[in-house]
C-alpha cells in the first residue's frame, strides 16, 4: 500500500493522535473462495513475511487486479461493438 498518499495520511493521522506509526510489515492471511466465504486475517502477532515473499505477494495481487480490469475492459468492449440488441 505504499502509494504517495497512504503514508502522508498516516503519519498525520498517527501525530494528531499523539502515538508513533509502526510498521508491522506484510503478513500472510487466508482469502478463502473469491475473498468472501472462509476468509480469516492472520493474528496481529503474526511475523512479517520475508521480503522477498512479500513483493513475490504484492506482484501476485497486482497481476490479479490487472487482469480483472482487462477482463471487464473487453466484456464492455464487446458490448459495444456488438450493436443494439
């Protein structure tokens, strides 16, 4: 989540409240089916994950997302140009 406006926000949230913003790294959980059914967030004393394992992560998710995003691109695509119904 290290957009340009993710850390900004929470190190100001974190100084109005007074309190230090702490890292907790990234951690492993259980999706279950499609996010929804089975879904379990891992324990907060859950050890980060070694860095490589985590890009190796955050590259997955990304592709995911990308792929979801051409996938409904070219169904609306299709739509489209297939002409009124």
């Amino acid at each position: 989540m290290k957009l340009r406006f993710f850390p900004k926000v929470a190190a100001d949230i974190a100084a109005r409240a007074g309190v230090a913003l702490i890292d907790l790294g990234t951690v492993e959980g259980d999706g279950g089916v499609l996010g929804l059914w089975g879904a379990h967030a891992p324990d907060w004393a859950a050890a980060p994950l070694p860095p490589e394992k985590a890009r190796k992560m955050w590259r997955t998710a990304r592709t995911t997302g990308v792929l979801s995003v051409v996938a409904i691109v070219i169904a609306v695509l299709v739509r489209l140009l297939s002409g009124p119904h």
